[in-house]
C-alpha cells in the first residue's frame, strides 16, 4: 500500500491520513483477543487510571505478544509511513495500547507527541511518525481522538508538564494557544475534527498534530494501539524515560507479508517472560553517539 | 406553543423533545449577557469546578436576575410542560446554570434527576419535567447532554451517592445497568443520542430519562440554563436541601407574554440583594403538610 500524491498532500495539509476499516474484522480480533491478557499483567509496563484499576495504556506489547510483534511490522501500517519520510528507514520509538475503558476511561489533555519525545527523550527533530489503529469502533461517545487540522504547521508549541490532572505524566499545550489553533482551523465548523469508524480503522498523523481525547462515559471501550515510527537517524539522545516508554533499540523495522495477522510467521518476543532489569534503567544524560551509532 | 399528538407520542416512546432554535439569537443573548454577573458572585449558589475556579452550577438565578425570572414564566417553555401534564399548574423546583466551561468543564456522571429528586427532596412522584435551554452552541466537542432514549420507562433505578468524582453530590447509576438500558436503546446505533443545535434551543426530557455528560476539552462554553418544574401536588415534602437548590415556593407559575425576553415587564427578584439566611435552613424532618398547602 503506497500513498497517492493526494494523500501526501492532504497530510501536509491537514497532518493527518484516515483510513476506515483497514484491517479486517478477523486482523483486528487477533489483536483484540491478545489485550486482557496484556492488561492484567502487574509489570510497570501497565498504567492504570487515577482511581481505578483500568488500564490507561500499556507499552512495548510489540517485545511481549505475537499479534502486536506482527502488528509492528506489518506493510499496512509501515510502507505509507515510509512514503511520507521519503522512503528513510524507521524504528519503533513507542508502542501503546491505550485502554479508554468503557466508564473509567479518562481524558488525554491537549498535546503533541513530538513535544514529549523531545523534551523528555531528547529525539533531534520531528521526522517521527504517530499510528493509530482502532481494536473497537469508534463513535461520538466513546472518547474519540480529536484533532486541531493543520496544527502541527506551528512546529513545536509552548507546553507544560501535568503530572496531575491523569496518571500518565505529559507535556500539554496552553488554553489560549488551543483556542487560536482551533479558531484558524475553522472554530466550531472543522477546528476540530474526531475520525470515527470501524475497529481496524487506521489513523497516520503528524508528531506535531496537537490532540486530545475526552473521557469515556459510554459502555463501549474504546482500546486503540499507538505506534510510533522514527527515522532512524533522528533517534533519541537521551534514556531519562524506562526502555518499555521509549525505546533504546534502534534496528530498522523489516516488513512482514501482508497476511502476517492471520498466518504464522516466527517473531522476536524478547521480553515474554518479563522486563529486563535493564528497560527500568534511565539517565538525564546524552547517550554516547558512537555506542548507539 | 403547544404540542401535537405526534410529539407526545414522541416524548413517551424516547423520554425527550427537542426544540432547535427554539428562543431567537436575540433573546438567547439577553440571557447570557446576565451570566458572568451571576457567575462571579462569591454566594452559596455558585457551585465551582473542583480544582478549578470556573462555576459548575449556578443556582436560583430566576430569584436574583431578570432576564432569567422572565424565562422561568416564558410560555414557550412553560406551555409545552403544562401540555405534558395534562395542563396542571407547576412550580419552580430547581433552577440551574451549568457551566460547562471551554476546557474547565467536568463530567456529570450517569444519573436521573428524580431520583435525587425523590432521595434528597422526597418528591413522591415523578411528575415534574426537566429543561435544558441551550445559551451556546452545542456541538460534538463542548460536551452535549447524553441520553439513553427510553430510559425513562425503567421509573426510578438504583443509585449511589457519588461525593466524590465532581464537586457536586450526585446519585449515580450503576456501569452495568447502563449497559443494559444503552443495549436495550440500540447498543452503538442509537443507544446514547446527544442533540446538538445553536443557542437558544431547547429540550425537555423526563426526570427518569437517564442522562450525562462528558468533558468540555474544547475552547467553547457550553452553558445551559437547567429549569425543573414540578406539579404542583407533586410538590417536596422535605427541606433537607438549602432553599437555592431545591425551592421551597410552591406557588403556581403564570406566564408572562411570548415577547418578555424583549420588551420590559415587571418581575419579582426577591433575592437579588442576597441570600436570605432560611434559604440556608435545612431538616431531615418531613415538612407539616397543613403548613405548606
């Protein structure tokens, strides 16, 4: 799957590509029927939410779960993120399945993904790449993504570390500064904009994009995998965050066939039995170049 | 304004009516213009945020200000109620202006207000209506009023008190209990309907009609006036909540003309210069019903 010139210009518009229903209800099921298991796990890679044992997100399942070791190396998902760096070979920065429970699913305040990668992972630029892929339709009352059109035309904006308002630390973007994106986006007609749709729907957008997600009141979960795509010389330069949040291992990611999710095809699972004790440790300092290199 | 047999019809089978564009721009400003007055009063009747200084719920404006004692008589608000009722008097119950602030406003949990109704205030019946009159837009992402179309048929249902999620004490519906009546609505498709319209719609909707609402992440308002009339034998029997928040004059609402919202009428404001320190007073004792008729 390659993307036209359309699209590519579409998401240097918008900063987003949507695609409904791109992986089937039985691709998508393989996944889903990997997440309880996942998600009851008591390892520091679970982040519950304030106040409930649901999970909020789950990271690094891609070293953990056939399924999602497929998933991160499937050509859906790869190849378009490839097109739109120019063909640069990649490396799995970030790997969430975010929960977004039914009923205790809380808000994601407004952010950029970039603007955490660089202030607290020390990655150069923002040739990195967010993946959103749906595990259960998405629809107006299940806390879809919202995004501001065109946001990520601002490059990295002013933000703030909340350590409060969730359980999972992240660097969100000043109410004024959202009101103006969203008013230059359209206001009420198109600022902001949440891509409904079936669950193995796929969502591409830009590392800058500033989004969020309100909380989950429905009785419908909502759990979505994250993935997160790096160039592979924009690397990140520093280890303050666990090895299981931002990934140290920098290896270009090979394609699997496209039937990876419904036929076997052996995968590296180097963290099945657990976390090493090394993903746990972390430094404020640069890395040395030439050891990561 | 009076409803067709089709609406009623309606109204019974869903548990809500729906008004777009009910009150004109004009008569719809008249009304927020007075809000950030209310608002910033430091008074017993401003509910604010937790954690935030934005007001959540103001209480009892149609005894301190004039545009909105003119609404709580208005008789395109009034009249559809009586009609509802089969044309029995009504009285002012509760009068509320919800916030729901751009980016401030928090959820309200799943619940029926009879319930609190009946609960706090020992209402005996069900016989007395809601009304939402929208002062902004309401769009999908400054955290419409959820419904579960039919819910109110269940009567009154289980309920928690929930003194501590938000900053207002509410009895919630339990999770699997919502599942069921969503599922019973139609599941995705149809199960939870939020009318979305311009300032100055209106809904009515049922005191057993199950509501809710998200978040407001985005940077609009989203206030509402909340008006809850009650039969006039259906009155309280119980003043276990301040005067402000659940009233205690049971006198019969008159209508003042269809133009009041634009042309000068006299109305009383007997609160306007403050509290009164009875409107404080409260008691778990049922009340002396010879006293009250």
């Amino acid at each position: 799957m390659r993307l036209t010139p359309e699209q590519l210009e579409q998401f240097d518009r918008d900063g987003y590509l949507f695609f409904p229903g791109l992986f089937s209800k039985e691709e998508t099921q393989t996944l889903s029927d990997a997440v309880p298991d996942l998600y009851s796990r008591r390892e520091a890679y679970n982040i519950r939410e304030k106040g409930s044992d649901a999970v909020r997100t789950n990271f690094a399942a891609h070293l953990i779960s056939e399924p999602f070791a497929k998933l991160a190396r499937h050509p859906r998902m790869v190849e378009p993120v490839q097109d739109l760096f120019g063909g640069e070979d990649l490396y799995m920065h970030q790997f969430k399945i975010n929960g977004k429970k039914a009923f205790d699913g809380d808000v994601w305040q407004w952010h950029q993904d970039y603007g955490t990668w660089l202030n607290d992972d020390a990655m150069p630029t923002e040739r990195a790449m967010n993946v959103a892929i749906f595990l259960d339709d998405v629809i107006e009352f299940n806390g879809p993504l919202m995004f501001i059109p065109g946001s990520h035309k601002k490059g990295v904006v002013d933000a703030k570390h909340d350590l409060t308002t969730t359980s999972y630390p992240l660097w969100t973007v000043d109410n004024a500064l959202i009101a103006q994106l969203v008013d230059r986006a359209g206001g009420k007609n198109g600022g902001i904009v949440a891509p409904k749709g079936p669950a193995g729907s796929m969502i591409l957008f830009h590392s800058c994009l500033v989004h969020a997600s309100s909380s989950n009141l429905s009785p419908f979960d909502r759990v979505s995998v994250y993935l997160s795509l790096c160039t592979l010389g924009n690397h990140i330069r520093r280890f303050k965050r666990p090895e299981f949040i931002a990934h140290r291992d920098f290896t270009p990611i090979s394609c699997l066939p496209d039937d990876c999710l419904s036929k076997p095809y052996p995968v590296d699972l180097p963290w099945k039995d657990g976390l090493p004790a090394s993903a746990l440790e972390t430094s404020t300092d640069l890395i040395d170049e030439a050891k990561a290199a």
